[in-house]
C-alpha cells in the first residue's frame, strides 16, 4: 500500500509542479515579488528619482513668512513620517517675480510656489502657485504650516519674543497613567499595529489554501471526466487514492510557500546590492518603527511560543482543506459542481481574514474568542487575538486540538463519502448521497 501511496504522490505533485503552467506562473510572481521590493530602483532606471524633494519656492512680500514657514512645515512633517531624516519637501526663498516663478514651474512642474503679501486685517495673504492639483496630504501639510505661520506673524506682531513662540507651538509630551496594571505605555498602539501588520502577513496562507481546495477539486474532477478514475480505483483503494491527494496538495502548498518566500528573500539581497532610495527606505523604516514597538511592547519574547504554534494550527488548517476539498470534489462530476460546493469554505475562509483585520474592534468579546476555537478560520485569527493578548497559550492549544478532532473526523467520516463518491458520475442529490453515505 506504501508504495501505491508514494507513487500516486509522486504523479499528483509531478502533475501540478511539471507543468508549464507552473513554470510560467512562478517566474510572473517572481518578477513581480522581486520588481516591488525594487520598484524605486527601477523606475530610477527609466528616468524617475525618488530622491528629488519637491521644492517650495517662497516669495515672501512681508519679510517674515519665509523663516517661520520652514520651520512650521519641517516640524508638521517630522511628525506626520516620525523621522527626521526623510523630508520631502525643500523650502527655497525666491526673491524674483511671480512670472518668474510661474515659467520655473511649467519647466518642472513637479514643484510648486508660495507668495505671501502683507494684509493689515488678515494678517497676511497667500496664493499658491502649482502645475496641477497637489496631493491630499502635501496639501493638509502645506495649508497647516501656512496657518501655524499666520500665527505665529500675528503674535509677532504682538510683541511676543520668539523664545515665548516656540513654547506655545512645542509639542506636548502626555504623560499616560493606566489605573489597570498589566497595561503598558507601549502597547497603546499595538492593536492599530497589529491589525493592519497581521493580515498582510496572513495574506499568503489566505490564497495558498484557495489554491489547494481548486487544485485538489480540478484534478479529482479531470480524473473523473477522462474515466481515468476507474483505471485507478481497480489497482488502489480509494482511501490509498484520498490521502494521495490530501499529501501531494499539502506539499504543493508547502512548496510554493517556500518559493514565494525565497522570491521575498531574492528581492531584499537584489535590493541590499543595488541600493535604494526613499520611497521603499521610508517603508523600511516604518516596519523597522513597527518591529521596535512590538519588541518594545514585550511581545518579541512571545514570538518565540506564537510562531511554532501559528505554524502547527496552519499546518492542520490545510490538511483540513486539502480533505474537505477531496470530499466535495469526490461527489461532482465535472468542475462547475465543484465551484458550488467550495463557495461555502471560501466564504468561511473569506469571513476570518476579514475578522483578523477587524480583530482589535472586539477587545472583551466572547464571540471572538469563540471564533478562534472554529476549525477552518482559527488559523487566521489565533495569531492576531495572541499578539493583542485577546487569548491566552491555553486557548490556542484548545484550537489545535479541536483542530485534530475536526480533521480526525473528516479523515472517518469523509472517507465513507469518499468511497461512494469517487466513481459516482450523476450530480443528481449530491447532498443526499454525502448524508447518506456517512450514515451507513
């Protein structure tokens, strides 16, 4: 029976790794993995630089907007990126004309240009001066440092030192008291952090489990259309010919988990030797922000039990799916069925990334507790409610346990469907013949 076992293996996986399909399908992720973790550096290539900041002309009528602008919009984007270093905005004092500035801009129209003119009851007046529209955000920035330099004119203008200035516009340090002990400073932001980081994370197990149930579905169905499925049943059993596909799915997965990581890791050693430029270095350094708080938080010493863990609950999760998707496909005819019966698990599986996302909305919530015990979707929600401290060590061994029990059912149950199905070719009543099936 072993060696039926390894062989139907050996095809299935050659089946789906000895195709040009994927051959083509993994050299278009790689390219595409690789391109984005280099995508600053390859525009640069075609022309493009991402390290050329926009410039601020400034035509400064009232001979004191200039100094307190640059230092309003300096210090708005220092708090807006949190560093220092990556400024994207680089404030010149224009001392020419209007005209002048206008045909600079129509050169570049990257850039952008301020005037500012003495008004006795507004203080001041300002026209900005651009190609086009102005982002969002630039704007919000550039409107808030134009305000914050009104201000500061006007109590100028009241004989208030700069000394005085400064300490109004300083920001306040909030010095935080938690009346519950176990709450840290640090993890204030952590639930924003964690359902925002986690689900992209999650992002990969979420699509790897929805090809494995259409694989497992796809081929089980061309075996039955090309009554391949009878040769096959005569020369092994069908619970030799289940487990085959259960095994050569899972390493399917496995397999191209480890290739679209090793095409991550390709991406970043690409990148370390070519270099890069801002708009990729500042997302660096925002997951470098995000790595600090979590190890500040004391969870990086939680990673070392959270991860193992994570690992063993999806580890069980897609064998649960490579069995519920032999046990539908098992019971259609032809690949259409197919898509009927496994809408309900995508949508269950749809229903829990969603719910890792949203995971920080329901701190104190019995039902989500509840969730992280429901086979299926407890994969995708453990590590979230783990790291937000919504569960315990305890509840996720409880998950993989349940785990075990639902796959261990699914392997008795699934396989007296199993055995009825695999040869049946009428999709008349499918439910009735599964129900049946296990009741006998």
């Amino acid at each position: 029976m072993r060696s039926k076992l390894n062989y139907l293996i050996s095809v299935s996986l050659n089946r789906k790794i000895k195709t040009k399909w994927f051959l083509i399908a993994n050299i278009i992720l790689a390219i595409v993995i690789i391109g984005v973790f280099n995508i600053d550096s390859i525009i640069s290539f075609f022309g493009g630089d991402f390290n050329e900041k926009t410039k601020i002309y400034v035509i400064d009528n009232t001979a004191k907007a200039y100094d307190v602008f640059k230092e309003q919009l300096e210090t708005s984007e220092k708090i807006l990126n949190n560093d220092e270093s990556n400024l994207k905005f680089e404030v010149i004092n224009y001392d020419k004309t209007i005209e002048d500035v206008k045909k600079l801009i129509e050169e570049d129209p990257k850039h952008i240009a301020l005037v500012f003119a003495k008004n006795i009851d507004k203080v001041v007046d300002v026209t900005l001066i651009s190609e086009s529209y102005i982002d969002t955000i630039d704007y919000q920035l550039i409107s808030s440092a134009v305000n914050n330099t009104k201000m500061v004119i006007a109590i100028q203008e009241s004989n208030i030192s700069m000394e005085e200035i400064r300490k109004i516009y300083s920001p306040v340090e909030i010095n935080r008291i938690y009346l519950d002990e176990t709450k840290k400073s640090e993890e204030e932001n952590m639930e924003m952090i964690m359902t925002s980081v986690f689900p992209t994370l999650i992002l990969p197990f979420f699509m790897l489990t929805i090809f494995l149930v259409q694989m497992i579905g796809a081929e089980v169905n061309d075996e039955k259309t090309t009554r391949g499925m009878e040769i096959i049943i005569s020369n092994v059993s069908p619970k030799t010919h289940f487990f085959a596909k259960a095994i050569a799915g899972n390493l399917f997965v496995i397999i191209q988990g480890a290739l679209l990581f090793s095409f991550g890791a390709i991406g970043l050693l690409i990148r370390k030797f070519v270099g890069g430029n801002t708009i990729v270095d500042g997302l660096g350094s925002e997951v470098g922000r995000i790595i600090n708080k979590i190890l500040e938080s004391g969870i990086g010493d939680q990673l070392i039990y959270i991860i193992p863990l994570t690992i063993i609950l999806m580890f069980l999760t897609f064998i649960a799916y490579s069995l519920l998707a032999g046990i539908f496909a098992s019971m259609t005819t032809n690949i259409e069925d197919f898509q009927q019966l496994q809408t309900p698990i995508m949508l269950i599986s749809l229903a829990g990334y969603y719910l890792s996302m949203m995971a920080g909305m329901f701190e104190g919530a019995v039902f989500i507790k509840v969730l992280s015990f429901v086979p299926l979707i407890s994969a995708i929600l453990v590590p979230s409610l783990l790291v937000l401290n919504q569960i315990g060590v305890m509840e996720v061994f409880i998950s993989i346990i349940i785990m075990i029990g639902f796959n261990y059912l699914l392997i008795k149950y699934g396989l007296k469907i199993y055995k009825v199905g695999i040869l049946n070719y009428s999709s008349k009543d499918l439910w009735k013949k599964m129900f049946k099936a296990i009741k006998n």
